[in-house]
C-alpha cells in the first residue's frame, strides 16, 4: 500500500516496507537496526534514555531563521516509526568517527559525566541536538533542556558542566549538505502504510487529512505521540487505524492575529512558546516547565486539548484567557468556546470524523489581572495535582468579570463559576476574594489520589486565587516576577 518509509540515517537514505504503523523508534532502532546505544527506562517519555535527534527541513517545521535545518531532541520510546519519514534521525552512534569521540561525548568524560552509563547516552543526544541547534549554554538554558533526562546517580553537577565546555557545532558546514539530502527524500504524496490489516496515513495537508479521516472516522488521530504513544507502549492497545497530521504544513502555523494567536493543530509546544510568551509571559513560563523539551518537541498544544485530559495543564490557562477552539469535518467548519468542548470524562464535543483544526487565544487585556498557577510534586516535567487560570477584570475598586478554570479538580477541565459569581460586582478586597473562594466548595468535588487529597486540592486551588490577588494589590512580591507562574 503506498510507498515506503524514507529517512536518512547518518547521512544514509533508508526505507522501511511492511513495518507495524505502531512500531517504535526505539524498538526500530535496538532490535532492527542493533543500534542499542538507544536505551529503554520508562517507555512513556519520562526519563530520556531514548532520547535521539531528528533534523527536519526549516521550511516544513519553522525552525530559527537563517537555519536550513531543525535539530530536536525527542523521546524515542514514544515515537512511531512512520514519524520519521522525510527526516534525518542521529542516534548516540551517529556521533564518534573513526575512533575518535565527538566534543559532546569529550567534555562528558573530562567533565566525569557518565555515572553508570545507562542514561549517558540520552544526555548525550540532547546535549548534541542543542549544541547542532545553536542554543545558550548557560546554566539555567542548560537545565531547562535537560530537565527531560534524568539521571539515576544524581550526577547532574558534571553533566551541566559538560554542556557548558562542548563547544560550538563543530559540523555545522554539512548542515546545508543535509538539507539538500533532506530535500532530496521530502515526499511529494502523503504516506499511507499497511501492514496485516493495520494502516496508518500521514496527509500533507488539512484538506488531505479532512478528507482521510471522513472516511476512517474510527482512526486515532496522532500528533505528537506524547499521549497516544502510551496507549501502546504500556495499556498494550492495538490501532487499527492511525491518521498523523505531523506532515499537514497548513497545520503546523502560529498566527499573529493582533489581539489573538491563533494556533494550528499540528503546532508543538517548542514551536508555540514564542508566539503565547507574547500574549502573557505566564503562558511562557507554563510552557517552559510543561513537560521535558523531548516531550515539547513532539507534543502540540491542541492535542493536549483534544485528548480531554481532566489534568492537562494548557486547558485551564486557555480557558481562562477565553480561548476558542476551531473544528473540522470534512468542508464544515464551527468555532466554540473551549470550555465547551468538554463534555464529562473521556467525552468531548466532537463528531464523528471531526477533529480540532486550530485554537484560537485572545490576549489578555492590559491592567487584567491574569495569572496561571501549577502546584505538582517535582518542579519539573511533572503532571499537576492543580492547575489554575485566573483572569479577572478590575475598574475602580470593583470586579467587572473574572474567568477562573481549574484542572485536577474535575472530571474535565472546568469554570469555577459559582466563585466567578461570588467576585463579580464585588469591591477587589482580600474580604470579598476569600468569600469568593468559599464558593469553590460548590463548584468542585475534587478527589483523592496519589498527587493529591481532595481537602489539599480545595485548600490549594483557593490559595491560588488568593494569591492572585495579593501579586495583584502588590501586598507581597510575586516568587518570580509580576507576569509569574506560580508553582509547588
């Protein structure tokens, strides 16, 4: 059916005929190519020991100016093979030649990087998609991209200071070799792969995905895998039919839209960050401890939305700032509120065939008070126990209007309206905000689980609010600066 695969690896053209759609990157790499420097920790996109580069053309993924190529670390545990069609995969043994250890690999052994060595190889492959990329070497850029690798001997002292004695991109006269070897393999047609009556299609365009996904409405819509990775990598589900739109170009586009970005479905959260810093810089801050890089690197806002997760962290920051969510079937299109769009758990507002093309996020009105708040366990890379937006309107003493959603407190992502309620037409008082909070009692029923009680949950969710207020009336400083996100 179709075509084959085709990527480059090491600079070698290679194509994969008759493989699982759902086969893995890592499981490609370790027991069908005997690359087993890729190693295996937690299957789910957590720990980095899989971590691989892919180099894709700047033109289809909008990579830095001036770069003919994107360089990025992802996890490849969750990726599927299909994914790496049209692109340049570098693994850890990708980087020695002839004997000799490329600079990442030689200032992690003067800076004694290694510890036991079954993580080493995943430190290494970030450090070289970052150094390949250009990117800062100070210590806090250093560990904001590293924070999606973890190491089991706590020796991060070494490896950050490895990051900062690798050096420049030793290589970076073949990159335009690489692009053109890249524009060589760029497909012209969509992929669409079968093997033992499971098929899996990648449309170059929405058009093209409107149309395959009508007439497979059962198919399970991919997109960053971050999510749909796990269902088979740990609940051993079977997929019967998977449509990607990671190659859909006309999806992968943030537009400026003046008071608003509007952002497609096919955008990472690496390549959303800019464009939603400039809304509000909570939503940058969000974005920067939402997950390792690994995971922003593949992972896109909107699937993060149309998954449903009652945990999600981008949901209640959306609603909050009134995002609304684009949807497609087919040639019809609707628009709806995104708090709309969920229903109860593991049900959304979506028609069979139809799928989230794009969401849609105002910019928040300058004197608003808009805060996003996350409290998780692990400072990085953690899913929250509470996730808050809050945006409320001040004038003259007085609330006009508030939005104030919550994660991890409900089935869904949800308003708390009976609080809302309570705070509009009432003087902006610490008095009225704690009478306010009272009211979340009758808004949510939250539960108890291993991230958190429901009375914790209750008791955080209000202090959340409450601290909004105090960053607000300048009562006390905020814990980072005033545009802050605050985090447990």
């Amino acid at each position: 059916m179709g075509r084959p695969i085709r990527f480059l690896l090491d600079g070698q053209v290679r194509e994969l005929w008759g493989i699982d759609p759902t086969l893995t990157v890592l499981n490609l790499l370790r027991y069908h190519l005997r690359r087993t420097g890729t190693k295996e920790g937690c299957a789910e996109g957590d720990c980095g020991a899989c971590t691989v580069a892919l180099a894709e053309l700047e033109e289809l993924e909008g990579g830095p100016a001036g770069q003919p190529v994107r360089f990025r670390a992802v996890n490849a545990c969750i990726l599927f093979a299909p994914m790496l069609d049209g692109r340049a995969l570098f693994t850890v043994e990708s980087l020695g030649r002839e004997g000799a250890l490329h600079p990442v690999q030689q200032a992690m052994v003067d800076s004694h990087g290694s510890q036991c060595g079954f993580c080493t190889p995943g430190f290494v492959m970030s450090l070289y998609a970052h150094q390949r990329e250009g990117a800062a070497t100070d210590p806090q850029s250093l560990k904001d991209m590293l924070a999606g690798n973890l190491c089991r001997c706590t020796g991060y002292g070494p490896i950050l200071a490895a990051g900062q004695a690798m050096g420049a991109d030793p290589e970076a006269s073949v990159v335009a070799g690489l692009a053109t070897a890249l524009a060589a393999i760029r497909p012209t047609q969509g992929l669409a792969l079968e093997h033992k009556g499971r098929r899996f299609f990648s449309p170059r365009s929405a058009d093209e995905l409107a149309a395959v996904f009508a007439a497979n409405p059962d198919a399970t819509i991919l997109a960053g895998g971050t999510d749909v990775g796990l269902w088979v990598t740990k609940q051993q589900r079977i997929l019967d039919t998977v449509i990607c739109l990671n190659d859909a170009a006309d999806l992968r586009v943030v537009e400026d839209l003046g008071d608003a970005v509007r952002i497609g479905a096919g955008v990472r959260y690496a390549d959303a960050h800019a464009g939603l810093a400039r809304l509000h810089p909570a939503f940058g801050e969000l974005l920067r401890r939402l997950g390792g890089l690994q995971v922003r690197n593949l992972g896109t806002v909107c699937g993060n939305i149309a998954n449903g997760s009652p945990i999600g962290d981008m949901p209640p920051a959306l609603i909050a700032a009134g995002a609304t969510l684009a949807m497609r079937q087919g040639q019809v299109r609707r628009q709806m509120p995104l708090e709309d769009y969920f229903l109860a758990y593991g049900r959304q507002d979506r028609r069979p065939g139809e799928f989230v093309e794009a969401v849609i996020v105002p910019k928040p009105a300058k004197g608003r008070v808009f805060q996003i708040a996350k409290l998780s366990k692990r400072f990085d890379q953690d899913i929250s126990a509470v996730c808050a937006g809050i945006s409320i309107g001040v004038a003259d003493g007085q609330v006009t209007d508030a939005r104030i959603a919550f994660g991890g407190m409900a089935a869904t992502p949800k308003r708390a309206t009976a609080c809302e309620a309570a705070l509009v037409g009432q003087p902006w008082t610490r008095a009225a905000v704690e009478a306010a909070i009272a009211k979340l009692a009758d808004d949510f029923a939250p539960i108890d689980d291993m991230r958190a009680s429901a009375g914790y949950r209750l008791e955080a969710a209000g202090n959340m609010i409450l601290r909004a207020y105090l960053d607000a009336a300048e009562v006390r400083p905020s814990l980072r600066d005033a545009q802050a996100v605050a985090y447990g």
